[in-house]
C-alpha cells in the first residue's frame, strides 16, 4: 500500500510538474468535440469534421512522424478510409484530459478483426491543433499517399 501511494504521489508530481500547458479550450469543451467529431467520422460525414481542426492542424504518426500539416491533407485522407472500409466505426473507450492534450482510446470495427487505436489531441481556441495516432493495425498505416 504504501508503495502504491508514493507511485501516485509520484505520477500527480510529475503531472503537475511537466504537464502544465494551458489552453484556452476546457476540459469540457474538449469532450464534447471529441464527441462530435466521433459522430461525425461515424457517419462518414468527412466534410464536417474539418469544423474540429485548426486550418494549420500538425498530424503525427506517433512519435513524430509528420504526415499532415493542414486541415485539408487531413480530411482528404477520409473520403478514401471511407470507401476502402464502408462499416467503420471507432466507440470511444476513454478519454483522459491533462492540461492541453486529451488521450483518446478507441475500439475500431468495420476493418476486419476489430482492434484498439490511441489518439492524442492538443487543444487551442476550441480547436484540435495536433494530433498523434497511435496504433498497431496493418489497416491504420499510413503513407503519404
């Protein structure tokens, strides 16, 4: 037990010590365009979705592989995904909000076996202006082209 809470003194130190970006986007707001652009991406409506990003979003492969570096490289990417895989569907599992950034982990169907995604998201002026994906599917490589 003891051992147990000096980890979580450990973890809420370094939270606090390391991870006090500020944003002018509330944790509340953050959930609830993570919300909506999930339901947008679930119905497939890729033309909407762009209303999440900043125009200069940056996406990463995680850890820092650039791939895209505006909202419209991104959103072109979804009408393909879309087409290649017409039934799929991501269900947020949970969401973890500190300062900035929201960690979203997501179960993905709809591309074969279904498997587990995380994505990072950094937040500004109500906008998601980076993003990471993270995921080891053969189905979420992604090129450049």
């Amino acid at each position: 037990m003891k051992k147990l809470i000096i980890l979580s003194l450990l973890v809420l130190g370094w939270e606090f010590t390391f991870c006090q970006d500020h944003s002018t986007t509330s944790g509340v707001s953050m959930r609830r365009i993570i919300n909506d652009k999930n339901a947008a991406y679930n119905r497939q409506d890729w033309a909407s979705m762009k209303q999440f990003h900043a125009d200069s979003v940056r996406v990463y492969e995680f850890p820092n592989t650039l791939r895209d570096s505006t909202s419209n490289d991104l959103i072109a990417r979804y009408p393909k995904t879309f087409e290649k895989y017409p039934k799929n569907r991501i269900k947020v599992v949970d969401v973890c909000i500190v300062g900035n950034k929201a960690v979203i982990k997501q179960r993905v169907t709809g591309r074969g076996e279904p498997f587990y995604a995380v994505n990072i998201y950094e937040f500004d002026n109500n906008k998601i202006v980076k993003i990471w994906f993270i995921s080891n599917s053969a189905t979420t490589q992604r090129s450049k082209n």
